[in-house]
RNA sequence: GGCGCGUUCGUCUAGUGGCCUAGGACACCGCUCUCUCAAGGCGGAGAUCACGGGUUCGAAUCCCGUACGCGCUACCA
C-alpha cells in the first residue's frame, strides 16, 4: 500500500457530466494502478447553485460504473467531514490565520463598486481584475467601517515574482504573479471559494496528486499561493484534457446527452463506459481498443494521457458498446437485458418476462444490438399474438399479390406437415420447398419474415420460427392467408 | 485585451532524431457471406504530421516565430 491519495470533488450542481466523470475514472486508475486510495470529497460551496438529489445522482453514477471510493461522505474515513458544508470552521480558521499572518485581507467594497471597475475596464481595455482598493486600507478606516458591514476575505497575491511549477502531463508551466489579482478565499457569507476550500481540504486529506481539468491550469498559481503562505507541502498537479463536442466547443446539453446517467438509460454498458472514456485522452498503445478494467489499472499511466482535447465520438462509443455486448454470453445479456427493463421499462414489451424465453432469444439478437435499448423493437414479435404489418411489406420483389397467396396457401401445408419443429429441420424443408417452386428463397422468406415479425429488418427467420413454435407458425399463416382475402 | 495550454487521416490515437514513401481503430466505400439486417472475412479511399524559419548527414519528433483553437481572467466550480 502506498501514501498515493487522489480525490473526486463533485458539486452537487447537477447531473454528473461526463467530462467530470472521466476525470474521476484517471482519478480512480491512477490510486488503483498505484495502490493508494481514492477519495470522495462534496464541493458545496456555493450555496446558489445547489441542486436537490445532485449528489445522489453523482454516487449512482459512479457506482454505475463501478468506480469506487476509500473514504467519502457516506462512508466516512480519518478526514471527515468530507462535506464542504461541514467544514466551514476549519476555512474560518486558516483564513483569519492568513489574515493575521499578512497574507490575507478583509475587503469592504460593495458588489456595485466592482461591477463599476469592471465596466471601466471595459472601456480602456486594462487589465482586470479587483484594484486592491481594500489592500492596504488602514487600521483607522478599519475602525469606521467596523463590523456591521459586510465583507469578503481577500489573497494578497504577491505583486513580483512569479510561481512555476511542473505538471505531470503538461510539463513546466509558468505565470508572473502580476498577472494574478487579489482573489477572493472566503465570501461574504462566510463559506470559502473553490481556492481556500480546495487547498485546505487537500492537505488535510493528504491528497498528494491533484488531477482535475485543464480548466484549473490557470489558477494553479493561486492555489500554490496559498500552500505557500501556509508552509504546506504543495502536491503534485496534473491537468487533464477536456472532452469536446463534434464542434470543438466545450460539451454541453445542446450537442445531446452530457450526463453519464443518459447513457445509462440508453443502454450502454458500464464496462464499455468505462473503456470508452478512458481512451478519450488515454491510450494503451495505438493498437488496443478494448480494454478490461483490470487492464485499465494495471496500464494506467501519466504519462500516456494526451495533452489536447478529445471529441466525443458517439459512432465510436456505439461501436464499442456492440463489442462488449457481443462478448456477452446468452446468461449474461439476457441478465442484463432484464436489468435494464426494470430500470427502464420498454415500450415494445411486456413487463414480466421470462427468463428462460429471453435467453433463447438473446443469441439471435446480440450482433445486431449496439445498445441495450436497440433489443426492444428487435424482439416485440416474440411477445404479442398478432404482429402487424402492412400488406406492401409482404409483397416481395418481383412479387404480385396472387403471387403471395399462392405461396402462402403452399406454405401453410408446407409449415404444418414439419414434425419436428426446429430450426435446422424448418431450414431444410422450407428451402426445399423454395427450390422445388418457380420463386426465389428471398422471396418465400420475406413473407414469413414480414407476417411473423412484422418487421423489414429482422432477426433470422427459422431460429424465430422455432421459437415462437409450430402452432404459432401455422396458425399466422392462416390469419395471413385471410388477411389477403379480405383486403 | 492579458495570461496560459494545445495543434498527426472527418474522429480517437501510435509515434520521444534514421524502423515513417506516418501504424491502428471508428465512420465511409467496394467485394464476400446471405432470408432481411447485422456480425465476420478481404480490400479501398483518407494526414504534404497547422504554417514559416532554423539546428542536424537526417525532424512528425529539438529550437524560434506566426496562425488558429480552447481555457482562465466571478463573493462558480
């Protein structure tokens, strides 16, 4: 077991994006391949953007996906509270500890005076930031002020010098601490920014590698400010590539599903979830595609995780999924299958299905499904008595409608004199028949497919046929023959 | 505007100075199999390695510049 600790913070802002939960799972395969420890920790900070049951999501989520954690808010661990909520007095603390050590200010300035500046700023075109009116404010005007008005808690960021470090994918980076300005750490309602919270927590919870998203890259510098100014061994920082949509803008609702519990409830599995995210960015060797979990954490590496952004490629996630359903046994996607119907229930079928029934079934759908969702419309035929269809269906090519009933009056006795009612048996007589007629094999299959399936893209034929048995055979054969008449 | 990061087939990527007239995968196209559709097999097209300069006997790989894209520049994370 090594000291290796990584953490997971998610706001409980809303649906667990995919983007962040594929910084979890590098998170997650760093600690594994590294035998340390992975930790949930609860950004709730801003106490506006909260969402009812945000966290829950996020939990299932990852669960889902089978990524689990060492310590975090529901199971507790040496660190707790791993709530951010929870912890205010620990912020209180280290922030009037920077203040009284000069690293830290109280600033009284109003929100409408900084809206003002930045107007300015606007105008000439300078830099921005916050003016530091507050910086060096005297003690006698502190005194006028007094206590009754409110204020923030800001950094005073160092106006010389500058802060480098070195980035386990990125390499060195560096940023002249002129360029930063005297940030807030704690609001005016007395919880910290995502910069105090995010450095006290990690050092208290001895976090050692921070890998979060490139987005954090720029404010780096301010989080080591405050490690400094604290004494604190400053650990180890990784940012990892953002995920993209096809338009290389930033993955958002408008581009479709962007929560990871959307692809769940479109049927994709969580393995292939798995190893289709940790491709996007990551890569075994140019060669492998599909990689077990296992694999995944034995394999994973810094070093192999690319520096750009990554569209997300839904043909390519489709594809995979159809992999790893295909690598399913019968038992297996019929388990699944079941699974998935109860969460979400399909319209094409019954809600109580047999067990024993689906499993004959799966294997004839299993490569022709890229998601769970696909099997529904694929199998409604196995579950209802009287499948529709329209008679243009049937008319096959080259095929008049006298045609047709002839074949099916033929058919009929042809269907009902097969004994043994299974699929190799039903192959043999029925393409004897076709061979012994003027038609051609597509043509007399198309017909039973379309009045046994309803459908023009099916699963095959004698398989279905001797699963959904003789009598159910015959006895659509007939109700075609009548439907013809009638019509 | 400033600062930072990035840039190899449409997409994900391999590649760390000679094995690269750039490899794999998805998607696409063709053939094959065939009761339809898939899956599978075979084959094809697709990247002057963003651009321009260097360094070197030799550069996708090292250096400099430019362009473009993205991110940050909140009492959001």
């Amino acid at each position: 077991m090594s000291n290796i600790r990584v953490r997971y913070p998610p706001s409980p802002t809303g649906e667990p994006h995919l983007g962040n939960i594929r910084t979890a799972l590098f998170n997650w395969l760093f600690a594994k391949n590294n035998k340390g420890k992975f930790i949930l920790r609860v950004e709730d900070t801003d106490r506006n953007r909260l969402v009812e049951g945000a966290m829950e999501s996020q939990l299932e989520a990852l669960k889902w996906l089978g990524i689990d954690w060492d310590e975090g808010p529901d199971i507790g661990g040496a660190y707790k509270p791993y709530t951010q909520s929870e912890r205010l007095d620990i912020y209180k603390k280290i922030s009037d500890r920077l203040i009284q050590d000069g690293f830290a200010y109280k600033c009284y300035c109003s929100q409408e005076r900084l809206a003002q500046m930045r107007e300015g700023y606007k105008k000439t075109q300078s830099i921005v930031g916050y003016d530091r009116k507050c910086r060096n404010i005297n003690s006698l005007e502190l005194g006028e002020i007094n206590n009754e008005k409110s204020y923030v808690v800001r950094f005073k960021t160092p106006l010389e010098g500058k802060i480098i470090f070195n980035d386990l994918v990125r390499g060195q980076v560096e940023f002249e601490n002129i360029r930063l300005d005297d940030f807030v750490i704690l609001k005016s309602d007395g919880f910290p920014t995502y910069h105090l919270a995010n450095v006290i927590d990690d050092y208290y919870m001895k976090i050692t590698h921070v890998m979060r998203a490139e987005e954090w890259l720029s404010s780096t510098p301010k989080h080591i400010h405050i490690y400094n100014s604290m004494n604190w061994e400053i650990p180890e920082f990784a940012h990892l590539p953002i995920i993209l949509a096809p338009d290389k803008s930033k993955l958002s609702k408008r581009h479709g599903a962007t929560s990871i519990l959307e692809y769940r409830r479109l049927g994709y599995l969580p393995n292939a979830m798995v190893n289709f995210l940790a491709k996007l960015g990551w890569s075994l060797d140019g060669e492998t595609e599909k990689i077990e979990t296992s694999e995944l954490i034995s394999n994973f590496s810094l070093k192999k995780v690319s520096k750009s952004g990554a569209i997300f490629d839904i043909d390519k996630l489709n594809w995979l999924n159809g992999v790893y359903i295909r690598g399913l046994t019968a038992d297996e996607l019929t388990f699944e299958l079941l699974d998935y119907w109860k969460i979400f229930p399909s319209l094409e079928l019954p809600v109580n299905i047999d067990y024993d029934l689906l499993k004959r079934i799966v294997p004839l759908i299993s490569e022709r499904i890229k998601t769970l969702n696909d099997a529904g419309p694929l199998i409604s035929y196995f579950f209802s008595d009287t499948v529709k269809y329209k008679k243009e269906q049937i008319l096959q090519k080259g095929l008049n409608f006298s045609d047709v009933n002839i074949i099916l009056e033929k058919l009929y006795s042809e269907v009902i004199a097969i004994d043994d009612f299974e699929s190799n048996v039903i192959e043999t007589n029925l393409r004897n028949f076709v061979s012994e007629s003027n038609y051609k094999t597509g043509q007399v299959l198309g017909i039973l497919r379309v009045i046994y399936t309803g459908l023009d893209v099916a699963p095959p034929l004698f398989e279905s046929m001797e699963i959904l048995g003789k009598k159910h055979c015959v006895s659509v054969i007939s109700r075609a023959i009548d439907n013809m008449k009638s019509s």
